[in-house]
C-alpha cells in the first residue's frame, strides 16, 4: 500500500511491479488519501507553468469530485490560482440543457468552478444543448480548441464498467475523436440512480475520443471500489482492444492509475501473489493458494501432487511444508471444519473445532437486514434453522425500501384500501395519496405520504415471510434509518442518529450473534452505508459487558458471494430448505417481476439467491467436501 506524497510516472519499463502489468499504478489505503495526492500533482503543476497556460483535462462522476474537494481546499487555503488554466472537460449527456442539476456543466459549476477563480472564458464543456445537425462541427472545433491550446497537459479520467474512458464506450477506435457516442446499458444503469431511474438516463453523450485522451502529456486516472476491480485488472494485464477502450492507455507512456484496496483487489500481485514474487506463507495465504491451485487443475483437495504444486507456481509452498500430503489434509480439515448445520452452536457438542459456541444454547440474535428483504435473500435458510433450533432470533430492517415499490403497486394497495373501508375520513387520505401518486413527475421525490405508503406494503411483506418462518411479529424491528428517507434513489449522508437508533437496538436485546449484509457491491451503496453503521454503533458500544459475548458474522448473496477461503461457516441447506427459503423471498411480492432496482442482473433475487447458495455448494464439492444441494456462507468479523 502507497501513502506516498507523488506519484510522478517512472519510465514504462524501469517501472516494473509485476511482469503481468502493463501500465503504471498507485494503490493507497484510501480514496481520499489518494485524491489529495492527485490534486497535489495537479497544483505543483500548474505552478510549474508559472503564468503560462496549463491545460486540464477534467471529468465528472463519482470519481473525480475528493480531488475538485481537495483543488478548493488549496485555492482557499494556500492561494492557488486558476487564473491561468484553462480547462476542457472530456464529456457531456446528450441532450441535456446546461441547467439541469445532473448535466456535466452543473457539475462542474458544483463541485470545482464556482469555487476557484478561473475566468469564465477559459472552461471547455461539450455542449448537451446543441442541435443534432451542428454537432459534427462542434466537434471538430472542439478538437481544433485543444490542438490550439497546445494539447492537454494534464488529463484526469474515471474508468467506466465497460472500460470506458470519457465516454469512449467499447467498440471506440484509437484514432476516434470528439464525437457524439449512444451510452453502453451498464453506463446508463449506473447513472440510473442520479436520473431517478433508468428511463430517464440520456442514450447519449458527446465525448472526447480515446486519440484526443491519449495525445495528453500526462494522464491519471482515479478508480475506487470493488466495482471496478474487474475492469481495473482487465486494463492493466489484458490485451489491448476496442472492446476494453481503456486498455489503449497501455500505449501511453506517462499514465499512472491511482486506486484504492478495493479497485486494485482483481490485479494478479493482489489475487494470486504466488505468481508474482515469494510469499511469507500464513494460514490464510496458504488456503487462499490451494484453494486457487485445486480450482485451476480442477482436483479436488486430496488428490493435488507434488507435481500440481510446483508446476503453478507454488514450489515455494511446497518446499516451506513438511510434506503435501499433511498440507492438502490440513486444508481439507479446515473447509470441513466450516460446514455446521449448527449456526447458533451444537448443545452439549464439543465446539473445539466448530464455527460457533456451543454454549449458551439459547442465544439472542439479531439479524440486521440493509432493506426488508436481505434476511431472507442472503440467509433465508440460516434464518429458518436459528429459529427451528430455538434462539431468540429478532430481525432488524434497517431501512423501510420504500423506493423500490413501483408507484403501480402502491396504487394497487391505495385501491384495496379504498374498497375495503367505509370510514369517509379515511377514504380522504387514501385520495388524496392517490391524487399525489397521480401528479408525480419524472424526478419528483416522493412525497411523506407516499413514502410511508411504500415502507408500509414492503413492511407488511416482511412481516409475511416472518409468518411463514414461524418467528412472532414482535421480533421484528422496523429501523427506518433517516439517511435513506429522502424520497429519492440518492441518499443522504448517514448520522449520528442512525447510529443511536442502530447502538440502542443492540443494547436493548444484547445479543451473542449478530449478523449483517457484508455485500459491499450493491449498486445503490445501501448495504456499505448499512455496515458502516453497524460498525460505528459496536465502536460506540464496545465497553459494555454483554460486548465479549458478542459476535458479528457477515452474510452476502443478493449481489456477490464470499470466496471460499474467506468462508468460516458454512450452512448446508436440503432440497427442502431451498424451497422453504424461495417461498420466503416470493413473500416480497413488490421486489418480483419487474424489480425496481436490480442491478445487472436481470434475474428475480429467489433465482440469484439459489445459483449462489448452489455454486457454493458445487465448489465445496468440487474440492472434495461431501456434496450439498446448496450452502448459505458467513464470515466472522473481528471488530
Ligand atoms: C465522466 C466520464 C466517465 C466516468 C466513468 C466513471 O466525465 O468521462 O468516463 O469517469 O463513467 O464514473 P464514476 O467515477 O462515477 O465511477
């Protein structure tokens, strides 16, 4: 991990980290650290140039907006001028007027150009306004503008899903330069969020080309997340090709990438060391190298060789070992140890070498689910287990889900109502909700009633699937967090009452097991945000007593599921218990068929849910473990 001061390129070629990289990067602890690295070498450069012009390149997206943050921080506090850069930002939605609040030319205006003092004259944006028939001039004279200026000096990039870099979707050409380009589906969908809704996304944008990118002196690109690993490692190590336009950066001899732990996790230094450079082995390497090396000969655990080993680059495993046979034991005994049809701990067992306490036998538990139907989603079968072995299971949905009850929906419960009850006064309110739900327009919050309509249908589908658990009503708990109550898909930072509702929870039942959604990749951020909060509270906690008691596992399944090596319990589930735990997803009859916000995936969650708990399984069998019809899997967190 770098916490260095600069990144200033190294020469490609002397700058060699891994054989299997082919383009310079910088990985940090974090992404703000890293912004303020960036914006560092972006203000020593403009003050390199004296008062001369410096040319910047500048992006939009979540991306970019820690640097603008820290650029300001340096203008307000240190002096920086702008006076003498003149700035061309790479893209821009098409149409879209200026004044729209999700335009790049608002954007920008937001987060860095109404707080600087650069003239008016010298910002750069591709117009969203103008009309179809001018926009190949445009083009070429934007073009023309920078080729003027004498280049960029500086570019600043985001990286897409798609590879793509400005709006360079996959299919650019190396030669393509500033054009009007139709948006890729995944760049629409992740911009669903800030447009309310994938309808309401621009098909298209116009965009610097990648040749206009690449003639740049200097380029740094920014990635955060677990998002964008795959396409991190696709750009740095693959081939070159249209179908990944960022990877043209490989001909560019002075870009470095700049990324945090999470975006740098897929590259092969991080993912498979081994291959790289000799390991200091630990148990946790070791199961993480078999694990890889039995998937890659595809053999199961016990059945790996000497020869296996040392021909994929685990000789230094080997050699460090006393022999394979007590290692490939040793690893097997390990998975094996995982799996317990005991999540709550097995009574009156031995618990030396099983995941979790025997003792006490009746434990208190809270469930903590990030919208109201996690639970069931990701450890619906764990769930149903808990409460058949006798613990007093409560669960808590932290968030009421309202946004993702279609205004239909909530119309088809406002009609149910409506029939079903005389009282005239009543039937005022349900009209009136039915006159807002009328009125909405595209990008209208929705409003308090309706927003307690929705939270009201998903909490009575939360309460079904509770029913057909058998767990009693009262131990349900309805969070509400305020953070996510803003009739909008965007959210409001958490607070500290979301913390206090969450801590005074936790208190109030002190359980010995908790267990929260560690799904980090949820396309609306809802789940990080959950977490976060789940941590903070058991910070603030952390001296009472009933905190040594105490433990937290993490489940994951409604987006991406854990690796087998990072498994500490696995629960195995019978044909049966599949069913059972899909009938409590089909509880949430709102989130079926035509899911609101479902991601890339355009499948119902049961079905998700099901492939995932049976790929696990698959894999458990595939290393040589008994075989399972599907495994729900958790992971410890020490905290
Ligand atoms: C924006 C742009 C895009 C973004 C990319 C990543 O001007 O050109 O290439 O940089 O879509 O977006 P975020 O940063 O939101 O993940």
């Amino acid at each position: 991990m770098n916490n260095k001061e600069s990144i200033s390129h190294v020469t490609p070629g002397k700058y060699q980290e891994s054989k299997f990289e082919k383009i310079h990067s910088v990985v940090f602890e974090s992404a703000s650290v890293a912004s303020k690295v960036v914006a560092k070498e972006i203000a020593d450069s403009i003050k390199e140039k004296k008062n001369k012009p410096f040319v910047l390149g500048l992006a939009t997206g979540s991306s970019p907006i820690g640097v603008y943050k820290e650029l300001v921080r340096i203008h307000k506090k240190e002096g920086l001028s702008f006076k003498n850069v003149i700035t061309f930002n790479l893209d821009e939605y098409y149409q879209i007027s200026r004044d729209d609040n999700k335009s790049y030319y608002s954007f920008m205006h937001r987060h860095l150009f109404s707080h600087i003092d650069i003239p008016k004259e010298n910002i750069n944006i591709p117009d969203g306004e103008i009309s179809e028939d001018k926009i190949q001039d445009y083009c070429v004279k934007y073009e023309d503008k920078i080729k003027r200026y004498g280049g960029i000096d500086f570019q600043l990039l985001g990286i897409g899903r798609t590879a793509h870099i400005g709006f360079n979707e996959p299919g650019s050409n190396i030669n393509s330069e500033t054009r009007l380009i139709a948006l890729d589906e995944i760049t629409r969908e992740d911009a669903s969020s800030e447009f309310n809704g994938l309808d309401f996304v621009p098909k298209k944008a116009i965009t610097m080309g990648i040749s206009t990118i690449l003639k740049s002196k200097r380029i740094v690109l920014l990635a955060w997340g677990y998002k964008k690993s795959n396409i991190i490692a696709e750009t740095i190590e693959g081939e070159v090709s249209t179908t990944a336009p960022a990877t043209f950066l490989q001909n560019h001899s002075n870009t470095t990438f700049v990324l945090d732990k999470e975006s740098s996790a897929d590259l092969i230094k991080f993912k498979t060391p081994w291959l790289v450079k000799d390991i200091n082995w630990n148990d946790n390497k070791k199961k993480k190298a078999i694990i890889w090396l039995s998937k890659l000969v595809k053999k199961p655990v016990l059945k790996l060789t000497q020869r296996d080993y040392k021909e994929n680059g685990l000789a230094n495993l080997v050699d460090s070992e006393f022999n394979v046979y007590d290692l490939n034991i040793w690893m097997f005994n390990e998975l094996q140890k995982t799996i317990t049809g005991w999540p709550g701990g097995k009574p009156k067992h031995d618990d030396t070498n099983r995941p979790e306490r025997a003792l006490p036998s009746r434990k208190r538990i809270i469930i903590f689910s990030p919208h109201p139907d996690d639970d069931v989603i990701s450890m619906g079968g764990t769930y149903a287990r808990l409460i058949d072995q006798g613990h007093d299971v409560h669960v808590a949905y932290q968030t009421s889900g309202n946004i993702a009850v279609s205004n239909e929906d909530a119309e088809k419960f406002i009609e149910v109502m409506y029939s079903f009850i005389s009282s005239p006064d009543v039937k005022k309110v349900l009209k009136s909700v039915k006159n807002e739900l009328g009125k909405k327009k595209i990008g209208d919050a929705d409003s308090e009633n309706i927003m307690k309509l929705k939270g009201l249908i998903r909490k009575s589908e939360c309460i079904a699937a509770a029913n057909y658990l058998k767990l009693p009503e009262k131990n349900l708990h309805f969070l509400n967090l305020p953070f996510y109550e803003t009739g909008y898909i965007k959210k409001n930072d958490p607070t500290y009452k979301d913390i206090k509702i969450v801590s005074s929870l936790i208190e109030s039942i002190k359980p010995h097991q908790i267990y929260a959604a560690g799904d980090l990749a949820d396309p609306h951020g809802t789940h990080r945000i959950c977490l976060d909060i789940i941590f903070d509270s058991l910070k603030e906690l952390k001296n009472k007593k009933f905190m040594k008691d105490c433990w937290l596992w993490l489940y994951r399944g409604a987006w991406q599921e854990w690796e087998i090596e990072e498994i500490d319990m696995a629960i195995p589930m019978s044909p049966a218990q599949v069913i059972q735990k899909r009938n409590s997803i089909l509880c949430h009859q709102t989130q079926k068929d035509k899911v609101m916000f479902q991601g890339n995936d355009e499948r119902e969650f049961w079905l998700r849910a099901e492939e995932r708990n049976n790929n696990t399984a698959n894999l458990y069998n595939k290393l040589g473990l008994a075989e399972y019809q599907a495994i729900e899997a958790f992971k410890r967190f020490y905290y």
